[in-house]
C-alpha cells in the first residue's frame, strides 16, 4: 500500500525505460512522487509513463542521452518546467561490457565510462544548483557490488562502479553544506535484461550464468523491487542523517569479502 514517502517532491530518473530505473519509477509514483524519466529507449520510456499516469500517478518521458550535457540540461529544465523543481535525482543509467583489458575496444572502454561515469556528472551539474535553490534533497547514484569487489571479465565495468562509488563520497562532501545528501547503491546480480546480456557477452547459457549468478548467502539473484526499496529509502526522509554511504544490496555477495 502507497505511504505517500515521497509526497510533494519531484524525482528525475536516469536509465528509467527498463529494468531497475522502470521498476523504481513506478514505486516512486506509487509513494507520491511527480516522475521525470529520460532514457535512449523511447517507445519503453513512454509507456513507463503511461503506465504510471493510467494509475494516477504523475510522469513524463524526455528522451535523451545521458552522456549528453545538452540532453541532461534538456530533460532537468523540463522536469522543473512541469513539475516545479528536482528533490530526487535517481541516477541509474548504466551498461556493462565483460572483458578483460586485452580483450575489450577503445570504443566501449569509453562508452560505458560515459555512461556510467560521466552522466552522473553531467546530470548532477545540472541539477544540483536548482536542488540547492530549493533548500536540498538527495541524489542516488547506481554503483555496484563489483564497485567494491573486482570480478572477473569486467574490467571497465569494475573501474567505472569504482569511480562511482568515490564520485559519490566526493559530492557528499561538497553539497552536504546545501542539505543535500549524495548516497550509491551497490546492487548484487539483479533479475534484469541487462544480467542476461552478460550471459550473452561472455556466450554462456542463461540457465548456467543465472545458477552462478545464485551463489551467494541468500541463494538467489535479487528483484528490481529490492533494489528500487533501497532507492525509495535512500530517497525519503527515512535516510535524513545518510550521506556519502555505499549501500550494499546483494543478498550477501560480498559479505566474505575483505
């Protein structure tokens, strides 16, 4: 049942068409939320939106890419346009290429650090000022366990969850003094499309990747919903006194980790 946790206040969602970002949309609607949602994948991005607006919820889709300053600037005027203001930035867009560093082009080396490095970037410069102006808010960034851990094939998708992971202690530092609260969750395995792209990339059945993939205290892969809860907290004022944590939600993937 809906606790209205995010009544009144305006959440942009990066990465928002599928997966984790779609699943986190919907509850941040459910929870009271106005939703701006941007995404390369239009025709997903739309019908997330409609699907939160046939319930009653507030959205809009602005399609763009996130590595993209004047895509990111677009879609932070609309949702301040239409809604008012930006309390809660989501940014989750990411994308993974498994690869050692012998194995893995120039190209996708700098593709997947743009997306899952730069944009946070990108989208945070823009947001951050109109965010202050308001009196604060909190920005979650997706990092990932193998932001923590290295693992295998997966060198730059490794570096770049790194950076994110201290890209997001920095920002708390800087904009704690405007109230506003810079968190990253680092998710384990997680049922999504993108998971069972790895299995693809590394040309491995879905069945063998996914049994690998539980083999971890808990024994499974994680639900978008737990991963988007971690979101929801970390965007509510349940979370008013964190900042600057990596919260870990990986049904206890790194637990044996030092």
């Amino acid at each position: 049942m809906p606790q209205n946790q995010l009544q009144g206040k305006t959440a942009l969602i990066t990465g928002a068409a599928s997966g984790i970002g779609r699943t986190t949309a919907l509850l941040f609607a459910r929870e009271g939320a106005s939703v701006l949602l941007t995404d390369i994948n239009e025709s997903a991005g739309h019908a997330v939106a409609a699907d939160i607006t046939q319930h009653g919820g507030r959205a809009i889709f602005e399609p763009g890419d996130v590595t993209s300053a004047a895509d990111c600037e677009r879609a932070a005027e609309r949702a301040v346009r239409e809604f008012g203001g930006i309390r809660v930035l989501f940014n989750n867009a990411g994308i993974i290429r498994r690869a050692a560093v012998t194995e893995i082009s120039e190209a996708d080396w700098d593709r997947v650090m743009a997306v899952n490095v730069k944009a946070i970037f990108l989208m945070s410069r823009q947001v951050i000022p109109t965010m202050a102006a308001a009196g604060g808010g909190s920005i979650i960034n997706t990092a990932s366990g193998w932001g923590l851990a290295g693992g295998p094939r997966a060198a730059v998708y490794c570096a770049s969850k790194g950076a994110v992971v201290l890209l997001t202690k920095a920002m708390a530092i800087d904009h704690g003094p405007q109230n506003i609260r810079v968190n990253c969750i680092c998710p384990g395995d997680t049922d999504t499309a993108m998971l069972r792209n790895e299995a693809q990339q590394l040309g491995e059945p879905n069945d063998k990747f996914l049994a690998e993939a539980t083999k971890r205290p808990l024994g499974r892969v994680g639900k978008p919903e737990e991963i988007a809860q971690a979101a929801l907290y970390l965007a509510s004022d349940a979370s008013s006194f964190v900042t600057g944590t990596a919260l870990v939600v990986d049904g206890g993937g790194l637990a044996g980790s030092t």
